[in-house]
C-alpha cells in the first residue's frame, strides 16, 4: 500500500510550554470527503474546538499511525525554536516508514539519509493535503491537552484558554507573578520588552 506521512506542529509562538509536534500516516489517495462527507476539515486555526475534536475523532479511525514528539522548554530554551522545529521532524521522519514524507513550512531537515529524497516541505501544506492537516489537527488538540495539565500546576497565567500564547491576562501575570519552569526565556522577554503596561488592565483580567 503507498501511504503518505504528514507533518506538522502546534505551540510555535506560544511563551510557555512544549512545541507539539505530530506526524500522521494515511493511505496515499484518503480523502476526509469520501469519509466523512458533511465535516468541515480545513486548517486547525481555523476550525473551532467542536470542529477539530470531529475531525480529530476521522483521524484516529482512519489513520494507519499517529506519532508524536515533544520538544520541552529547557531544550527551546538552550538551542531555540527553529532547532526545536527542524529535531522534532527529523526525528518524526527517522522513526516512521511511509511512501513520503511532507512538513508544513519552508524547512530543511537534515542526516535523513535515503528518506531525504522522499520528504517534502511544502508552505501551507496543512491546507490541501489530508496527512499534514491532520497531524496539525492531532498537535493542536493534544498539546492544548497538556496546557491544561500545566494550568492546574500554574493556574496564574490562564494557560487553560490561552494555551502560553501572549494574551493580555498571560502577560499581566507575567509582570505581576514572573516567570514559570514552562516559560520560554526568550519568548518572554521580547514580548515584554514590546507590552506597553496599563495598571489600569489588571483590575479587568485579574
């Protein structure tokens, strides 16, 4: 059977927490229409959270694997996030066997060895081929999973809505409270240095 990997990742620009990234094997002519014929399946940001889970609940019927792989935050934080990106994938690529390999984005993966005539980057992949946009949809339910895990250990910075990403209450809790072990240093303190500061915010986030 030719079966085709795709791959993508959740939590790129987020200030807290892991990149999420998924790689998701399909038949190499799966199309969600002929599965699924009413299911709206577009890019994950722009599905809502009842959309994705529909979606979501197709992919683990359907796929022949899903895979993932974690990048934590100590590592982001020693090597950055473009490292974390480029690992994540080529480590997703090293370890599953499929006809090809496409990664959502302009990247160049590295020590792939024979598969690296048979993997792709393509932009906006994760917008017309079943595989990628799956695997965005896989990583984006489930790392918002784990910021929700994460929340209940730091319940100040609203990572059960905002996931790590820069919203108002996350920064404000980052003025008041500092920083967490989940925190990306870099990330933090660019968004910081950009954040003009209103005390007057805190009495509506807070």
């Amino acid at each position: 059977m030719k079966t085709i990997c795709g791959l993508d990742e959740a939590g790129r620009g987020a200030l807290a927490g892991p990149l999420y990234l998924a790689a998701v094997i399909f038949p190499f002519n799966f199309n969600f229409k002929k599965v699924a014929q009413n299911l709206k399946v577009k890019d994950s940001k722009e599905l809502t959270q009842k959309q994705r889970l529909a979606v979501y609940e197709i992919i683990q019927k359907y796929a022949l694997k899903i895979d993932r792989e974690i990048i934590g935050v100590e590592e982001i934080n020693k090597n950055g996030i473009n490292w974390a990106n480029i690992e994540g994938f080529r480590r997703l690529v090293e370890r599953n066997k499929a006809g090809c390999y496409i990664i959502d984005g302009r990247w160049r993966i590295p020590n792939l060895g024979k598969k690296t005539a048979c993997t792709s980057c393509v932009i906006k992949a994760d917008r017309n081929i079943p595989a990628v946009l799956a695997a965005g949809i896989v990583a984006k339910i489930e790392r918002d999973l784990l910021m929700k895990k994460l929340h209940l250990e730091f319940p100040l910075y609203g990572w059960e809505t905002n996931s790590g990403h820069g919203t108002l209450k996350h920064l404000l809790a980052l003025k008041k409270f500092g920083l967490s072990p989940y925190h990306r240093l870099q990330f933090v303190k660019t968004a910081l240095k950009n954040f003009k500061y209103n005390q007057t915010w805190q009495k509506i986030v807070f």
